[in-house]
C-alpha cells in the first residue's frame, strides 16, 4: 500500500545521501553589508548565488539559503537504475527490488514539499509527482542501502526533467549526491562595484562585506526612498512612496507624470523597475526629451522599458516614432521581479540609447537606440515616470544621474 504525506512549510531535515544521518541540506549564509567608505549599511543590495538570490533589508542584512548538495554522475548497483521517470504521467516507478521505498521531495532551499513510502514488493511500482509546488525540485529515493536522485522542473501541471530525456523518454534516476565545498556569493547595487566573496561550506559565522561606491562616474541618487523631493507630481495623487520597498509606486489613480524638479541636455539615468500586476498592465513608462513640463507625457518621447516598447508624444509627431528607434534583442525578462535599466540620453547629439538587466548589477544588454536630428535644437529638459493609465501600481527605485558623463556609453552593458 502507498502512504503519501505532504509536509508543505516543514522545517529544513537531512536529505537520505552518503552524508550523514540528520545532515542538513542547506547553507544559511548571513551577513551585513555597508559601504566601504562610511560604514553605513546599504539596502536594497542584490545577494546572488548559484541561482538563489537575496536582498539586503534597510539595516543592510541578509540572509541566504543555499543547497548543499548538487547532482553528479549516475551511480547505480549492477548497472541498472533503481527507479524511472516518466514523462508522459510527470511520475516516478521503479522495479527490480524488494522491500520498503522512502521518497523525500525538496525544493532547492532543502525545504521538504513531499513524503512518499511504498510498503510493496512488487516488479512495477510509482508515484505521481502532481500537486506538488511549482519550480525545481529535488527528488530524493532511498530503498535499504541504496539511493537515487533526480532534479527536475515541476510546472505545477506537469513537470520536466532538468536533464536532456533519453530517445526513450525514461531516464535514470541513478545520480550521487556530492557536498560542495564552497559557495561564490556575489554582492551588487547602483552606484557601487561589484563584489565576490567565496564562502567555505558550512560557515555558522556572519559575514561583514563593504560595497566601495563608483569612483569612475559623478552619479547622484534622484530618490532617497523616503520622499518625493526634486520631482514634481501631475497630478500628485498618482504618485506616492512606498517606504517598504523604498521605491516610488505609481498609486494607480489614473494618468500622469512625475518628472524631475532639474532639466538636463546630456545624461544618465540608472533605475531598478518592477510592474506589479493588478489586472491592469502597460510597459512601465519613462519619458526623455519633454518639451512641456505642463503637456501629457512631457511632450516628450516615451520609453516602456525593460521592453523596447517606445511612443512619441514630441509636438508634430504623435505616433510610434519608429522612425528614430533601432532595437536590439531583447532578454528574457520577468517583468514582476526588479529589473536594472540605463538610459542615456545625449540632447546635443540628438541621440538615446537603453540597457536592462536582470536581476539587478548583473551584465545589462542593449535593447535601443533614439537618433533624431532635430532633438539637437531641444532645450534642456527633465526625465519623467509615466502612469500611463489608472490601475498601474508599478515600483521604481535605486534612482541615479549622471550629469554630463565622461563616458559617453552605456555602462552597465560591460
């Protein structure tokens, strides 16, 4: 008989490896992290590794769940597996033993989602893996002596193999489990240098790390996460802080601007955006080139990064523009989570250009390019945030400018 048990929001236990009994399967890595030069703990810095990511809180704390195990080559007695996937069920069978079964689901932070056991001795037995959270997962058999381990991608419907199917659709689950030594832990934000810190596997001792800010360019924070200083609002009910996020949210009121309280002819501007969806969606707006503060949209041109969406809204033109844009690839992008992007823009040369990364301080790419001409006759003018229309909420924070760059390229693309 099968008993199955579902342990969602269980507490972090030993996977059944060559580790010993009772190991725990996860890194908690934690630290604090400041700025080098003044000691102040930095917010909001992007903590990766080995696919897990983080952010530091407003006191600059972190804390990081790493898996200790990774899967390597197949091992299996007599060469052949204990156990079989299926692809076209999303379970689990196995054959050729005798006696009890243990099956332990976890997801890649060592967090159980599921508990199987077969009490059969039987030739052909399994277990389907349905229900079970979306996301990679890591799928754990024991029978006596023996073990076996598949990491797979569980869609919530269906699930597929992390690994390339054999041409007959069933692949082994014969895999070892190895400890890893140690771990490459990156810490990034705006305005400040990356930095790597290996971390020894197992490490119980917070780690201190100092971000050093940017010597290279002359840019300032537009936002200190708590108020809508040096920006103007219009109207202002479509604009507010969120304090928690430290970010400016668009309140979902209706349609506005909120453009900086400076105008600029050559600059540039790195922000973090995420579009929270509430049913209502557009790109999420930023808008150069504003002829007319009081005008909608600035009478500027619009840009809907991370996408390379762009509309014109200058006097005259009123239409896609597609005319002076020149778009590139763009990355895959999860428009839900934070995103880095660089805007350029250069009013002498009559010239913009763009870059997004995701996450946050990792290598951007270049999505466009702007060339008008005529933008060289423009005045100095302000960088805006668009609510296109009521209903957004999305968020924009780690806001920064660059007057007058000595580089005159995007940065954040080397």
């Amino acid at each position: 008989m099968m008993k199955t048990s579902y342990s969602l929001g269980a507490a972090l236990v030993g996977i059944f490896c060559s580790a010993p009994a009772g190991a725990a399967t996860v890194d908690s890595i934690t630290g604090i992290v400041s700025d080098a030069a003044s000691k102040a703990p930095l917010g909001q810095v992007s903590v990766t590794s080995e696919g897990v990511a983080t952010t530091t809180d407003a006191t600059g704390f972190f804390r990081l769940l790493l898996p200790l195990t990774t899967a390597i080559s197949p091992e299996s007695s007599q060469g052949s597996p204990l156990a079989r996937w299926n692809a076209n069920d999303a379970s689990i069978s196995w054959s050729g033993f005798s006696g009890s079964v243990s099956i332990r689901v976890q997801d890649v932070r060592g967090q159980v989602v599921g508990q199987y056991t077969s009490e059969q001795n039987s030739t052909s037995t399994g277990v389907s893996l349905q229900g079970l959270p979306s996301g990679l997962l890591i799928a754990t058999l024991k029978a006596g002596n023996r073990f076996e381990v598949l990491k797979f991608f569980h869609s919530g419907s269906r699930a597929q193999l992390s690994q390339n199917p054999s041409s007959s659709g069933l692949v082994a689950l014969g895999r070892a489990l190895a400890t890893s030594k140690s771990h490459s832990v990156v810490f990034s934000k705006t305005g400040y240098a990356s930095a790597t810190v290996v971390v020894a596997a197992g490490t119980q001792a917070p780690l201190a790390v100092g971000l050093s800010a940017n010597a290279s360019t002359g840019a300032i924070s537009l936002f200190d996460g708590k108020t809508l200083a040096d920006w103007t609002a219009a109207p202002p009910a479509d604009f507010k802080v969120n304090t928690v996020d430290q970010a400016i949210q668009l309140s979902g009121a209706g349609r506005g601007v909120l453009y900086t309280t400076a105008m600029y002819l050559h600059y540039r501007v790195i922000y973090s955006v995420r579009h929270i969806f509430t049913g209502a969606d557009h790109y999420s707006c930023v808008l150069i080139f504003g002829q007319n503060n009081k005008a909608d949209a600035l009478a500027g041109y619009q840009l809907g990064l991370p996408s390379s969406h762009h509309w014109d809204y200058r006097p005259g033109k009123t239409a896609s523009g597609d005319g002076w844009i020149t778009t590139f690839n763009s990355p895959s992008i999860n428009r839900a989570n934070w995103t880095q992007c660089e805007v350029l823009v250069n009013t002498r040369a009559g010239t913009a250009s763009a870059a997004v990364a995701q996450p946050p301080g990792t290598k951007a790419t270049k999505i466009l390019t702007f060339s008008d001409p005529s933008v060289k006759t423009y005045n100095p003018s302000s960088f805006g945030l668009q609510s296109h229309n009521a209903g957004l909420e999305d968020e924009y924070k780690d806001i920064t400018i660059e007057v007058d760059p000595a580089v005159d390229s995007l940065i954040t693309t080397r």
